[in-house]
C-alpha cells in the first residue's frame, strides 16, 4: 500500500480551487452590478404611454348601469328614463385610449379628442361643446387622477396600471348637480 500523498493531484486541486476563486472574483462585481442594475429597472415606475383596448365586461356593464338607476332614484318618476338615457350616454366607455405619459405631463386621447395636463394639479381651462369647464390632472398613490369641473357637475378619473403593465383600470366618479347620488363604475382596459 502506498500512503505517500498525491503531490500532482494536491497540486491540480489547488490549481483549480485558485482558478475558480479568480473567476469568482473577476465575475462578482460584474453579477453585482447586472443585479443593481436589474433592480433599478425593477423599480422604474410603468409607463401609462401606450395604446389601450377595453375589454368588454358584463359585470362592469350590469354595475354601471345599476349605479345610474341609484342614482336616478330621486328624480321625478316621469323624467326618470330620460335621465337613465344621457346618462348612460354620458358614461358609455370609450373603447380606445391612446396614453402619452411623460411624467410631467400626460396627454389622453379617447372619442377622437386629446387633452395635454401637466400632472402636478395644474387647472387648465376647456371650451367645447358640453361649454367650458377646467380640468387637472395629478399622481397620487401610484395613480393618475384626472378631475374635470363643468358647469352641470365634475368628473374624476383614476387610472391604475397592473403590476405587469399590461391592464388599466380606470375608476370613474360623475357627480351631476341635479343628481344626489354620485354615479360609481371602473372600466378595464388591456395594452394593445
């Protein structure tokens, strides 16, 4: 039996032990970096920037329309229809948005009508057929809010992107001055 020690295979195990450490050393700051530089991405705010399609909902439908009836219920019975009509009408989605987001501003386009805010609260005035009224727009808690004043009642928007970017949710709050109760519904788009 030989007890005498390997000195070639020591010397190999050694060699090759010190070449992965070199490699592990010259490879780590480089990993490093690729992961700091990964996890900047990560936290990079999405963008709402992009073309959305909505996606046709029942439920969202049946609670938009429930909440006109809500909100219809103290006017006079014989005006009731009438009143349920433009307001459904007045929030028929759009079945297209088209988003700009640069981060200081946002520019929205839906029914062939575009609107540039600065998204620091802002009022801007707007003239159009509905007449004049001011409109804001302004990020809070991961949302964009965008709040018009006419002079029959406001409307506030927010939009929420999903966590992967691809839905946008819009929750939409209408008042009308004639109404006591605020008409409530969420629309649902998907990046096209």
């Amino acid at each position: 039996m030989n007890l005498t020690p390997n000195h070639n295979g020591v010397r190999q195990n050694c060699v090759r032990r010190l070449t992965q450490v070199a490699w592990l050393t010259l490879l780590l700051p480089l990993l490093v970096l690729s992961t700091i530089n990964r996890a900047k991405a990560d936290d990079e705010p999405l963008t709402l920037t992009g073309r959305w399609q909505r996606q046709a909902n029942e439920e969202e439908d049946a609670k938009r329309a429930e909440a006109i009836k809500e909100a219809v219920r103290n006017v006079p019975r014989p005006f009731q229809s009438q009143a349920a009509q433009k307001l459904q009408k007045a929030t028929s989605p759009s079945p297209v948005l088209n988003i700009d987001d640069q981060r200081t501003q946002i520019t929205l386009t839906f029914n062939e009508e575009s609107v540039t805010l600065p998204t620091d609260g802002t009022t801007k005035t707007l003239s159009g057929k509905a007449g004049r009224g001011s409109i804001t727009a302004r990020r809070k808690d991961g949302r964009l809010q965008v709040s018009m004043q006419g002079q029959s009642g406001s409307r506030t928007t927010e939009y929420l992107l999903s966590r992967d970017g691809q839905y946008l949710a819009t929750d939409i709050t209408m008042s009308v001055q004639a109404l006591k109760t605020p008409i409530r519904y969420r629309v649902i788009y998907r990046r096209q």
